[in-house]
C-alpha cells in the first residue's frame, strides 16, 4: 500500500499570505502511461471534500488560480499564493496509481 | 448539475449491517465510476473502494474485503455500499464521490452510521 504522508499538520496564515503544504508518497506515482496521479482536495468545515487539483497540478473546474500544484516522483506540493477567509479548511492529497489513499490532513485556519 | 444524492442517516446495533445508496443525476451514470470514502468522527478520509458504473467492477480496500458490497442499479443510476458485521469503529460518515480521470469530482454530501449498542 502507498503511505501519503502531509506536512504540516496544520497552518495559521495571515490573509493575503502565502501557504504551502507538502504531500510525500512512499512510492513513485508516475504511471507508466506518463500521468501522474496525485490529487488534492479541500475538506470546509461541515462539507465533504472539493476537488482543487488533479495529476499534480491541473486546476479543477472553478478553482481559483491562486491554488498551484506542483512536485514529481514522490514530492507534491500545494500553493495558496494569497490565502483567504474562504480557504480555511483541511486539505488532503490522494494517490490513486494504486488503489486510492489520502494523506493525513493539513488543517488550514485564519490568523 | 451534476449531483450525487445519498440516503439518510442510519442507527445500527454492532453485528448488523447497513446499506447506503446514492442516487446521481446530470450525467450519463454508466459513464463513471463510484468511490465511497469514509470519515470517522474527527479523523480524515478512508477510502473504501469502486465500482465502475459501466460492468460493474469492483476494487475493495484490503481492510474491508468480505464485509463491503458495491453494486450498481443503472435503471436508476444509483449506487449502493453494503458493510457487514458493523463494529463500533465502523461509525463514520459515508461519502459516495464520482471518480474522474482517477480522481474524485463530484462528491455526496455525506451519510452519517451510527454503530452503537
């Protein structure tokens, strides 16, 4: 099984500021088929999760672009260039090369 | 739009089993698949499994293989999740999620099990 593991565990960032969360897998998660599958989702406070980001750093459908993903191999990274109120939440990377797994969490919250 | 409505809350003794649907409309269901995922009070996502709208197939989590059942009613394009043999750690809120080039785009809004003597 692939481990996910997230840091750090949780954030407090001034709005307008920028954050960065950091996602490692314990396996490559290049497919053969050239893509890699690695996802991110924002979980808001009393909702089910949101997808933000697919195959490392392809924006979903009416995400703003102040969310970036980024990494390769075995080291992800997500972006908030300018954190707002609105963005405060947990935020889960998945892999799904394998049968799919989530990282721990990275709970975001407004200084 | 595209929804994915799920059943109502549930209350189960330990031992018994539970079967939660979720119902999608505004695409074409067997276009898709399903992942149901799971949150335990206070902890983060689970995932359980899939089920490809289209044949039917099945991946399980290792953890719940010969206790989870996915199946699939394209005649009303819903999806359903069956887990036997609850157990206290089974209470959690259930998410059905449609599976999008392999990751998940549309999710239900939750179905809370509440497993409890």
């Amino acid at each position: 099984d692939i481990v996910m593991t997230q840091t750090p565990l949780s954030l407090s960032v001034t709005p307008g500021q920028p954050a960065s969360i950091s996602c490692k897998s314990s396996q490559s998660l290049l497919h053969s088929d050239g893509k890699t599958y690695l996802y991110w989702y924002l979980q808001k406070p009393g909702q089910p999760p949101q997808l933000l980001i697919y195959e490392v750093s392809y924006r979903f459908s009416g995400v703003p672009d102040r969310f970036s993903g980024s990494g390769s191999g075995t080291d992800f990274t997500l972006k908030i260039s300018r954190v707002e109120a609105e963005d405060v939440g947990v935020y889960y990377c998945m892999q799904s090369i394998q049968l799919p797994s989530f990282g721990g969490g990275t709970k975001v919250e407004i200084k | 739009q595209v929804q994915l409505v799920q059943s109502g809350a549930e209350v189960k003794k330990p031992g018994a089993s539970v079967k939660v649907s979720c119902k999608a409309s505004g695409y074409t269901f067997t276009s898709y698949g399903i992942s149901w995922v799971r949150q335990a009070p206070g902890q983060g996502l689970e995932w359980m499994g899939w089920i490809s709208a289209y044949n039917g197939n099945t991946n399980y989590a290792q953890k719940l293989q010969g206790r989870v059942t996915m199946t699939t009613d394209t005649s009303t394009s819903t999806a359903y999740m069956e887990l036997r043999s609850l157990r206290s750690d089974d209470t959690a809120v259930y998410y059905c999620a449609r599976v999008y080039q392999r990751g998940l785009d549309v999710w239900g809004k939750g179905t809370t099990v509440t497993v409890s003597s």
